[in-house]
C-alpha cells in the first residue's frame, strides 16, 4: 500500500453527524496529482443528504516517471513511451491493482457488501480501476473509467454483469480518444455492458459529465 494514507470521507446527516456507510467508492487520481484532485467534486456531484456513501481517495507513491525525464511525481504506474497500447509497465499495473484490492478488501471487512463498491478513477487512475475491478475476485457494484484507455484488456473475462461508465474528451491530447474507443470496443467485444459518452473537452472534467457521473452513481447504487 501507499506510504500515505488515503484520504476517507464518511457519509455525514444534515446536522454534520457522521452515518454509517452502505457503500463506498474508490476514487483514484491521475498521474502527477493525488488524493486530493478530486476530493472537490463531491460537492458538485449534488448527492442526497443521507447518501451513506463512504468516499476514498489513496495517494500513488512518488516514483520516475520515464516519459517525464525520469521525474520522480505520484503515479500509479511507469508511463514509458507514447505508445500506451503496446509500451507497457505491466508489473507496474499489477502493483497498483493489488494495492486497490487491499482497500476494496478493508471496505468488505468493514461490512460494504462488493455490489456496494464503486471504483472509479482518472486517467492513469482509470487504468487501473478498470484493470483492478475486472481482476478482482468478486464482481463489485461498479467501475467508473475517466478519460483513460486499457491495455491488456484480452486478459479479461470474468464479471460481465459490472456496469462499466467510461467517458472521454474528444479533444484530449493527453489519452486520445482513439485508444479510448479501443477499450470500449474491446471490452464490449467480450461482453461488458459499457455506458459511453464523449464530451467537447480536453483531458479534464466538464459539468455535463459530472451530472452524468450522478445518475450512473445513483443507478449503479440504486439511490433514490
């Protein structure tokens, strides 16, 4: 795991006391930021007072990023070349995947039943909660994909019932958004139900996207 602990947010009432979760969701950064890069979207995502809805954000260690010079910064994998598909930090996945299989383990030992638990991440963050969520053991309530792609993805065939939301920038520079509709293709080759959208933005998150976040959220914890 993280030499730094991730960030927790518990599910408070009206009155600022804290609620017991029913469900979690764990919410993972994209290269060069932390725990903290989305902590402010919870606001915006507009949930009901008493969602009971456990929020983690873990922190990717510091280690050299070779397509950054070999700058040392948070990153849940080596990103070695541009070519994302084929020059790839397979040990390096694996890692990180294993580390979110310790958190997704803590919040089933801490009572959240699987098909209560989201993962979800940006970017480099989205690699991995796709490659975490559809190895891990148990078929969890969720995977949601931001502007991310998913090398490896023939190594998958287990869990085809998940809800899969994966959306992208049609004018990312960052992860084009061709190897983003490699991954939906191929995943939904194989049999994942995948919901798509695409936005008129860069590598970033939009206001559109954030409401359709919402109403995936509340479908795939059934929330009223």
């Amino acid at each position: 795991m993280s030499k730094t602990p991730p960030i927790v947010v518990e599910p408070k009432n009206k009155d600022g006391n804290e609620l017991e979760a029913q469900a979690a969701v764990i919410w993972l950064h994209g290269l060069g930021a932390d725990g903290y890069d989305f902590l402010g979207v919870l606001p915006q995502l507009n949930l009901p007072t008493e969602h009971h809805i456990r929020f983690i954000f873990p922190h990717a260690d510091e280690q050299p990023v070779t397509i950054n010079g070999g700058m040392r910064m948070r990153s849940w994998y080596d990103i070695r070349s541009p070519d994302l598909l084929n020059d790839v930090d397979a040990d390096g996945i694996r890692i990180a995947s294993y580390q979110v299989y310790d958190l997704i383990d803590q919040q089933i030992k801490a009572g959240i039943d699987p098909k209560k638990i989201i993962l979800a991440g940006f970017s480099q963050g989205g690699l991995i909660a796709l490659h975490a969520g559809l190895g891990y053991q148990q078929s969890l309530g969720g995977i949601m994909a931001l502007s991310t792609y998913c090398p490896m993805e023939q190594q998958f065939n287990m869990h085809l019932e998940m809800p899969i939301f994966m959306v992208h920038g049609t004018e990312d520079s960052v992860v084009p958004l061709a190897l983003a509709e490699h991954a939906y293709t191929a995943l939904s080759n194989r049999g994942y139900q995948i919901e798509w959208h695409t936005y008129l933005m860069g590598h970033q998150v939009c206001g559109q996207e954030l409401m359709d976040i919402r109403a995936w959220l509340f479908k795939a914890l059934d929330i009223e």
